[in-house]
C-alpha cells in the first residue's frame, strides 16, 4: 500500500533518479521535478566510476533485473586511468586509493569499479519512474507554509508537497537558501577526462568525406 506522504525531489540526475527507486521498494511514491526538457536534451558527460560501495547502493535502490542490465551495460576497460599534469607529466601518487581496477562487464556481481556511460544510467534509472518524472521543470522559489512546501517553477505551475528533497546538484537553490553556510569550496584543481580512439588509415576503397 501506498503511502500518502507527497515527497518532492528536485533534480533527475544519478542521485535523485536513485532516491527516487529506492524510495519506490518501499512503496513510497516521490515526484522528481527535473530542469531538463526531456531526458535527452543535453549530453550527459561521458562516464561516471562506480566503486563497490555505489553499487551496493544502486543494488539497494533498483530492482534486480535493473540492477543486472547495469552490470551488463558498464564498459570493460582496456587499462586502468593514468593522471598527467597540465605538462602531460605523470602524476604519482595522486591516483585515489579507493580506486580499484575494473570489473569485467560481464561479471553480475563485479569485484572492481564500474564505469558506465552517464546517459545509460539514466535510463537505467528512469526506468519505472517516467510517470513519476517531471521534465522542463525549473524551481525558482519555494516557501515553506502550515501546508507543506509551496513550489514554484519556472514554467508558472506552483506544487505543494509534504517533504522537499534537493538532489540538483552543486549549485542547487535549495541548499543555497536551507545551508547557505555549506556551499562549494575551490579545491584549485580542474579535472579533465579524455577518451582515446584508436585510429587506422581509410583503406583504397573507403568512402572520403568532406
């Protein structure tokens, strides 16, 4: 049975797509409200790392045959990452030491890290909710009232729900208006991932394009 506890969740990305399954097992039923038009209306970013402990939270949250299809769906790396400074001279020692080498995809309970792409774990984690998920939804303000928490969108629909819950990442307003004490800090590094593809030259018969 269903409970009538309305929970609103503001961001459908990893963490809050996951909440929002994971809360579903329970037979909780939250609405995601997502700034994005439609799932795919912009690139997602290339992989995310998923060490042991994420994936015994992603187990938790999803049910099996999702779970499974994840596992199946994260890729098998050739080697392990390398981190070079902005000289392209290798950084020893900067590698985390949590990092563990890669599962084999095929494995249904991996032993190392995952790496999936992030626009598959997406829709990995939409799956079930798309009733559930609100697109082209971007809060501009809340309030909270005897009621509950009156939201308003961008798009001038306003929500009340008994629970707001902020997942919308390292900018979110939420945060910004509830911890305004707990807000990003600049490590003073950048981070940039990069993927290698191997290249042949075209043969005789290949087709040339402009």
């Amino acid at each position: 049975m269903m409970t009538t506890l309305s929970i609103g969740i503001i961001g459908a990305g990893p963490g809050g797509l996951c909440l929002a399954q994971g809360l579903r097992r329970f037979g909780i039923h939250a609405t995601v409200f997502e700034r994005d038009t439609t799932p795919q209306a912009r690139d997602q970013g290339y992989r995310l790392r998923i060490d042991p402990s994420g994936q015994q939270a992603l187990a938790a949250c999803l049910p099996p045959a999702h779970y499974r299809l994840l596992c199946a769906g994260s890729a098998q790396n050739s080697g392990e990452s390398n981190l070079w400074d902005p000289q392209l001279a290798p950084l020893i020692g900067r590698r985390p030491e949590h990092w563990l080498p890669s599962s084999q995809h095929q494995t249904q309970e991996p032993g190392g890290d995952l790496g999936i792409h992030r626009q598959t774990l997406r829709e990995i984690l939409l799956a079930g909710l798309q009733d559930r998920v609100r697109f082209g939804h971007t809060l501009r303000e809340f309030a909270q009232t005897p009621q509950g928490v009156e939201l308003q969108f961008a798009n001038g629909e306003h929500v009340r729900v008994d629970v707001l819950i902020a997942a919308d990442g390292v900018n979110s307003l939420v945060r910004r208006r509830c911890l305004p004490e707990a807000g990003p800090e600049d490590s003073g590094a950048v981070t940039l991932t990069a993927k290698r593809r191997s290249m042949r030259r075209p043969g005789p018969n290949w087709p040339l394009s402009c």
